[in-house]
C-alpha cells in the first residue's frame, strides 16, 4: 500500500509470551490508528517475538502521544521497539574500493527512488570513483589505507559517519577487513556483499577458479559485518545458472549482476525497517 506523508513504521522484540499483539494493535485502536499492514514472527528456539507495523496516518508528523503507552507496554513486555516515519530516509555511507558496479547500482537506485536512502558521503582507499561521486554531487573521500595507518583511517570513518548522522555503513566491494574496533561501534549497522559459489573458491581471481571447475551456479550473499570475517548474519541470498559456455569474463559479468541484485535487496530491506537481528541469524519481513 502506498505511504502517506503521516505514516509511521513501529519495529519491536521482546521475549515471546501470550497478548504482545493484543496489546501493540490496542494501543493503536485506542488512538484511532488504521494498520495499514503488519508482519509478525514468534521463533521457538531463540524464544523471541518479532513485530513490524506500518500504520497510519496520523493526525500530525508527531508520534509523541504513543510514546508513554508503548513505554508501559515496554517496562512489561520487556520490549525493545521504534518508531519511525516512513518519509524518512536512512543516511548511508558506502565504502569502496577499485571494483564499481555494486556503487552504481546504488547509486542509481537513490537517484531514481527505488532505495529510500540519502548518501551524503562516500569512502574509499582509491581516488577511482571520485569523479562518479562528484557527477552525483556527493562528497568523496579519499583514505589510503595501509597495517600501520588502518587504525587512524577508520578513527576518519567514525568521525565521517559521526558529522554526517550515518546510520548504516555499506560495503560495496570494498576489498579492506574491518576492525574489530570499528565492527563494534557500528554493530548492526555495516552491510557487506561477497561472492558465493557452490562449491566455494577463495583468495584471487574467484570468478576465474569457478571457470576452471565448470560450475554450474554462481550466487551472492549479503550480510552484516561482525570481527568473524564473512561469518556475520545473513540477510540475503541469490544464484545464477552458468554453462559450459561461459568464459572467465562472462562468468565475472553475471556474478556482477547478482552481487548488485543481493545488495540493493539487503540495503532496501534495512532501510524500510524490515531487519531483525536475532541472535547469529536475521528475520526479514520482505
């Protein structure tokens, strides 16, 4: 259903127990709040609800008159919830490296409304995209990274998101390992895209090991970024049937396709308030 400008989304979890519906669709009962949809989910083994409403509209932009009814049903509930206008875009600053097709895919999709995010800011150790990034009127910076100076160059970042109110970090190839340092300060906030193959090929050139074998299908995974290098939750995944036709450079230019189709789908999916963390795995409300 299209949005209004007055429409809100609550998000919340909370230990699963009896009447946490009864109780969020009261509250908007009460105030004379249509729910326009609502997504729920109760996991048996983690023993968690989950709950994403869009609702509305409200009389004014203001959700001031819900907070002391959803703080009550917090303090019983046990319940971590927010409320936010749908009008309202995720700030993202993406980091890149030497590889673009994940960057413009972005890009794109910002400039044409299909990703309901502001990018005021990009970051990269390569000076390569900075004339893309100025064709977008978007601020780019340039930091070199080496082992000795990796410490101050994310202390940048952090101020950079900091000056900038970024609320989630995109890697958009960005061929750097983060540091446990950084990966904490912006917990639950950094998305990264890799390459993943069946069966699965490291280290270089992964599109041209993948020729060698003759595999059949080439896929991406999107996730969020722990201090476990490519093993933080999974938010999406997608594949792509390859032949014995395909060269090296074909089989590169298909990966590109999906890498791009899996990360717009995660950054989307975050912006729209659909993302969960539930302990080492995700719930999306797609």
């Amino acid at each position: 259903m299209p949005a209004t400008t007055n429409d809100h989304i609550l998000t919340l979890s909370c230990p699963d127990k009896p009447g946490i519906v009864h109780a969020v669709t009261g509250v908007f009962a009460l105030e004379g709040h249509n729910i326009l949809d609502l997504q729920q989910f109760s996991d048996p083994v983690s023993q968690k609800f989950f709950m994403r409403v869009h609702f509305g509209p409200t009389p004014t932009p203001s959700t001031e008159h819900l907070t002391e009814l959803f703080n009550k049903l917090a303090a019983e509930y046990q319940m971590e919830y927010k409320i936010r206008p749908v009008s309202q875009k995720t700030r993202v600053l993406i980091m890149v490296s030497k590889i673009g097709h994940c960057l413009n895919d972005l890009l794109f999709r910002a400039k044409t409304g299909q990703l309901p995010i502001d990018i005021p800011l990009i970051v990269s150790n390569h000076p390569t995209f900075e004339p893309l990034a100025k064709s977008y009127g978007i601020e780019f910076h340039h930091l070199p990274v080496t082992a000795n100076t990796k410490a101050q160059q994310e202390s940048q970042i952090l101020e950079l998101a900091k000056q900038h109110g970024i609320e989630l970090i995109v890697l958009a190839r960005y061929m750097q390992v983060l540091s446990p340092t950084l990966c904490e300060a912006m917990s639950g906030r950094i998305i990264n895209i890799h390459h993943s193959f069946l069966p699965s090929f490291k280290g270089a050139k992964p599109y041209h090991q993948a020729y060698e074998r003759g595999v059949k299908i080439i896929g991406a995974t999107a996730h969020f970024v722990t201090a476990d290098l490519d093993e933080g939750p999974i938010i999406e995944q997608r594949v792509t049937r390859v032949d014995h036709s395909m060269g090296p450079n074909e089989l590169v230019d298909e990966g590109s396709n999906v890498e791009s189709q899996v990360l717009a789908a995660a950054v989307k999916w975050y912006a729209e308030q659909r993302l969960f963390l539930n302990n080492g795995k995700t719930v999306v409300f797609a």
